[in-house]
C-alpha cells in the first residue's frame, strides 16, 4: 500500500480514481417486495407497486397528477391573492416617494411574522412586480451574500446596474430604449460610479434595495451603509429608497440607533397572519370540492407541525404533497380516489383481485361483521361493484355535508363563551373530524337554551346566510327549509309581543314567622322549594326549546365523523388505523424526526432512507454489508470497536469488507501518517 506524508497531526483515508475497466461495486439490485406486507413498517414505491398490474399504476399515476396539480394552483392562488394588497400598497409607496426632494430614505418597512421560510418567496414576488411597474432597478440583498460592508455595497450596486432590457422581443423595443440605462460596466464598484452610471439615465426611476432579512445584519454594518446611502442621495441625487422585512415593528430600533434611524422617512405594512392564510388553506383545499382529504390524525400532525415548529405555509405545503404522492402509491384502493365523473367508469374496468382489495378495506369488513345480510358481498362481483359505486357516492355527497355543517354550527356557537369548538372555523372542522366531545356539545346546548331572542335571532340568519351562499344538498334542503320557518316564526314573536309573550309570574316571598330569623340553610331550603315549584313559560320559550329540540336532533346527525362511513379509506388519507395501509407513522418519521435518532437509524439502517432491498440487513442489526454506503459502514464498523480505536485497523477492517464485492472493484485507501 502506498503511503503519504501530511503536515498535519492526524490520519486522514481517501478514496483512489476507480479504475475505467471495472464496473461500480454496488449493483442496483431488482427492487421486490410486497404490496401488503412490508418489513420494517417502511413504505416505498419498489414494494408499494411490486404486485400491481400497470394500468392500475397508470390510473393512480394520473389521479395522483391531476389531485396535485389541482392542489397547487389553488393554493398559489391563495397565497398569491393574500399578498395582493400588500404588494399594492408597497409599490404605491415608492411610486409616491420617486421624488428625491427631501433627505431621508424613504423606507418601507413589511412585518412578515417570524414564519422565515415563507420570506423569500414573498420578496422574489415583490422584486418581480416592482420590476414590472415601478422600476428596473431592484436590488434584493440578504445576510448570507453581504458578510462585509464592501461586499453589501458591491452586491447593492452590481445589482443595480445588471438590468438590460436591450434584448427584448421587438414589441418592447420602443418603450425599454426610454428605460433601459447605459450597458454596466465592470468598473461600478462605488456610489460615486453609480451615480455617473445613473446620470446617463433617461427617465430617472428610484433605485430600490430591499433588504431581505434586516434582523441578520450586523448592527454596525446595516448603519454604515444607511449612512453611507443617504450621503449619496443627498449630494448626488440618488433616488435610493429601502424596502426593509422584519419581523417585528421593534425590530428597527434594536437594529439602528436614533442617529441613522432619523435618516430614514419609515412607513410600517403589516402582511397577514400566517395563521388566517393557514386557515384559509385548510378551507378551500379540504373543505370545499378536494377530492382527497386528510383523516383526523394526518390534519393533526400536519397542524402540529405548523403552529409548533415552523410556522411556514411553504413547509405546510410540502407536507400535503408528500401525503397526496403516499396515499396514491401506498393504498391499492385509491384508485378510485377520483372525481365523480370519473368514478362509474374506474368501478367497470375493475378486474376481481382489485375487487378483492375493495372487500380487504377495514371499514368494509367491520361492516360485513355487523351485517350478516350482505355476506353476498364477499363472493358476488356483480352485486359488489354496484354496492361499491352507491356507498363511495355517498360518502363523497356526505362529506359536502359535513362541511357544510361545520360551517352552520360555526355561524350557531360564534361569540360563546369558552369557545367550545374553536374560534375558527379550521378548530371546528377539525374537532368533528377528529370527533367531538359528548361534553362539549351539551354544553352548547345549554347555551343555546339560555340565549335571549336576538342572539338567537342573529344566529339563524347567520346560519341562513351561509346556506344560501352554498351549494346545498337535497339532505339539507329540509334542514335549510325548517330554518327559514323557524326565523320566520321569531320575527312574527318580535312584531307582536304583547300578544304572543306570556306575563312573567312575580317572584315567591320567602315566609319568615315574626320574631324569627331564619339562617342560612332554612334560607336555602325555601328558595330550592321556589326554584321548583312550575311557573309558566311564554311564548318565545316554546319556540325556543322547539328549535333547540330540533337542533339536537338533526344537526348532530350531519356532524358524525366521516371516517365512520363506509369506504372512507379511499378519500380520506391516513384513516386507515392499525392497518397495513397506515402511512401516518411513516410520515410522522418523514415530517418530524429527531434529529439525533433520524441520523442514527440512517447509519445504522440506510434501507429505512433509500428504499431499496441491497442495503437490508434483514433483521439482523449488527450485519455489515458491502453494498451499504461508505459512511454506514465505517459507522457500523466504528459501533463494534472499543473505547480506543486504531485507525490502521478500522481501515483494513473497511478494505476487507469492500473486497467480498470482487478482486477487480477493490478501493485502494492512502493513509496519511503523522511525522
């Protein structure tokens, strides 16, 4: 073995140049595995799709391409219409402030929150529409490029000056020769060669910096260069304006002292709370017409890591794709995870091992446990597509109703106390997906049973309004109906109420003998005695408890979880429990890992990571295998030495288990000795 010398004090293994004529010591093994049964808990495409035929790869493929796609763009849409005023009233801002006659730099200061991922997006979408209808010349500067002074000068002016629309299709020619300034040299290094560069500019547009990430400059560097910008602005007419994200409105103060913050003419733009962006995403991606929806336990951990962890909506949306991607490639059954129009058709091209998949779904077969009846099921094809198509049908009509009765009783517990369901109305969709107390809804009850005549009023209209702005369901066309006559009944209790409202009866007198004083607990015993005696009630209280009655009844019927529908596997993603579908523990590894554990269990078992069969040890922990990576097997090798290890020995330890791959793909490792 060769040998080398090194001038520092340690032993350091490298891998030699792998010869031209052998062939790479790991070879990709044919990936085999199970379609129901995998080992280690572990889910990949490989043995997700290993016993299916390919149209049904094809067809949950497409459903899985269109259902994204779908997904994508609404939630871009959300996002991008979220941000719409903002970006608005900052590019008002610093077309108003174009004028260079006062001193300090007009600066725009966006409080983002402290959800940092989301930042960048929301500044290349700002760079993008200052760009296109306020000026040319943006420069989007963050801490990471500008460890120094001369670097954020450097970078703000060679941004400055890269714009060249010369290029542009012949429609613009026209209007970017008026723009367009003078081609940027490489020798704009200073404010004083910008501010040669920017005279020869023929319409005089500011010149914007944004500043991405304000809380991650130096204090001292951040105020060097606001002077340094001002100075210019002043003696050479630079239209310098700033646009500044924080997270916070302090932020400013704790970054600059009073002597470079009176450089600068603030204005404050608040975005809106990720939280209300989150709440929105929720509604019109899983609450409206999605196909796909996320079972109780998936809509938990996706909230966990939201509001504990990142709060990014970015993050969030990584999160949906990567349950989208898993419930198409994990569940044989979802490929009739369609639209409806869609769903006859896939239900007649089903061949009768699929069928089998459709009778192995748990729901199904708890349901054949409870109904003896329909044991026909399980052997006739022909009985059991038109059964499959009416019960996917109608859990796909009840879960329109289900949201729609989210938002009803959302409209009916507004405003009470203790917020029994939530604030939002995210918090109440959730609780019934996941399943409402017993508790909980007796207690609105309650509540509803003591309201006055104008809450309930206001509640039913509110309810009422929101019917009318929804598609409703012939299942609650009758509720929606019973509501109007209820409404009307209370307007008709409100025009006439001397005739319609009973008299209160006055309050029992309390008998007290004369010249005795009665304590406490005879006071008590009288006043329980009166509390009980039966008292009239008026009118608008036999209305009131007829509708609270009814309420009761029909509205708690429509709020029954959907994942206790039948077939509720297909359209609802991770509802499947203790089952071999169940991908929520392999997403929770996914979304959320330990750090120190994910690391140790990828050393220890990279199949878990790249799911493939070569890197398996089957079981058997301490095994080492030569197709396992470099790194896990210096790391296995490394777990099975004492506290001491010798270097030379690990080695040889190493060399010898990538020699079993064969005498001509052996790694030739120069260990560099100290002298």
């Amino acid at each position: 073995m060769a040998t080398t010398s090194s001038f520092s004090k340690g032993c350091f293994v490298f891998k030699a140049k792998p010869e031209s004529s052998g062939k790479s010591p790991r070879k990709k093994t044919k990936k085999s595995s199970n379609l129901l049964h995998r080992s280690n808990g572990d889910l990949n495409a490989s043995s997700l799709f290993g016993k299916c035929d390919k149209s049904s790869m094809e067809i949950r493929q497409d459903s899985y391409k269109k259902i994204w796609m779908s997904t994508k763009k609404k939630s871009e849409d959300i996002i991008s219409d979220s941000h719409k005023q903002l970006l608005h009233d900052v590019s008002q801002f610093v077309s108003e402030n174009a004028d260079i006659g006062q001193s300090s730099i007009p600066t725009a200061l966006v409080a983002l929150g402290v959800n940092l991922p989301d930042h960048a997006a929301f500044f290349s979408l700002l760079d993008s529409t200052l760009n296109a209808h306020v000026s040319p010349f943006v420069a989007m500067l963050n801490s990471k490029e500008c460890p120094s002074l001369k670097n954020m000068v450097l970078k703000a002016i060679q941004k400055l000056t890269s714009c060249d629309l010369a290029d542009d299709d012949a429609e613009k020619d026209e209007e970017a020769d008026e723009i367009v300034p003078v081609k940027p040299s490489s020798k704009i290094k200073t404010f004083a060669n910008l501010a040669t560069w920017y005279s020869n500019v023929v319409i005089k547009t500011p010149l914007i910096i944004i500043l991405q990430d304000l809380e991650s400059f130096s204090t001292q560097q951040l105020q060097d260069f606001v002077l340094l910008c001002r100075e210019y602005r002043v003696r050479n007419k630079l239209p310098i304006q700033f646009i500044m994200g924080i997270a916070t409105t302090v932020t400013l103060q704790q970054q600059l002292h009073h002597r470079t913050s009176v450089c600068l003419a603030t204005k404050s733009f608040q975005s809106r709370p990720s939280i209300v962006l989150l709440n929105h995403l929720i509604e019109q991606l899983f609450m409206n017409s999605s196909v796909l929806k996320l079972g109780p336990r998936l809509m938990q951990l996706l909230l966990d890591g939201f509001l504990y962890h990142d709060l990014s909506l970015s993050s969030f949306l990584m999160r949906v794709h990567l349950i989208i991607m898993q419930h198409y490639i994990t569940l044989p059954v979802s490929s009739l995870c369609c639209s409806m129009s869609e769903l006859i058709d896939r239900i007649k091209k089903l061949s009768a091992a699929d069928l089998d998949l459709y009778r192995q779904v748990p729901s199904f077969m708890k349901f054949i446990e409870n109904n003896r009846s329909k044991v026909s099921l399980l052997t006739d094809d022909k009985e059991f597509r038109s059964f499959l198509q009416k019960s996917l049908e109608d859990l796909n009509s009840y879960s329109k109703d289900f949201s729609l009765s989210c938002r009803i009783l959302h409209c009916l517990s507004d405003g009470m106390p203790d917020a029994l369901f939530g604030k939002s109305l995210r918090e109440v969709y959730i609780n019934f997906l996941i399943g409402a107390e017993s508790e909980d809804w007796d207690r609105f009850i309650q509540l509803l049973n003591i309201s006055t005549s104008y809450e309930l009023q206001s509640r039913i209209q509110a309810a009422l309004t929101t019917l009318k702005e929804s598609d409703v369901s012939s299942a609650l066309s009758d509720f929606s109906t019973s509501l109007v006559l209820f409404s009307e009944e209370l307007k008709r209790l409100e025009q006439a109420p001397d005739t319609d409202t009973a008299t209160s009866p006055k309050s029992p007198n309390v008998f007290v003998p004369k010249g005795k004083k009665l304590d406490k607990f005879e006071l008590k015993a009288q006043l329980l005695a009166s509390a009980k005696q039966a008292r009239p009630t008026s009118k608008f209280d036999e209305i009131k408890s007829e509708i609270v009655s009814w309420l009761n009844s029909h509205l708690a019927r429509q709020l029954k979880s959907p994942t206790t529908i039948l077939f509720h596997e297909v359209f609802y993603a991770g509802s499947q429990v203790q089952s071999s579908w169940d991908i929520v523990p392999w997403i929770r590894r996914q979304v959320q890992p330990v750090p120190r554990v994910a690391i140790s269990k990828a050393l220890s078992d990279p199949a878990s990571y790249l799911g493939c069969n070569c890197c398996s040890s089957n079981g058997q922990g301490s095994q080492i295998l030569s197709t396992m990576p470099d790194l896990c097997i210096v790391y296995k090798l490394h777990t099975e030495c004492g506290r001491l290890i010798n270097l030379y020995d690990w080695m040889l330890s190493f060399n010898a288990i990538q020699q079993k791959v064969g005498k001509n793909n052996i790694c030739l490792y120069l260990f560099a000795r100290q002298t």
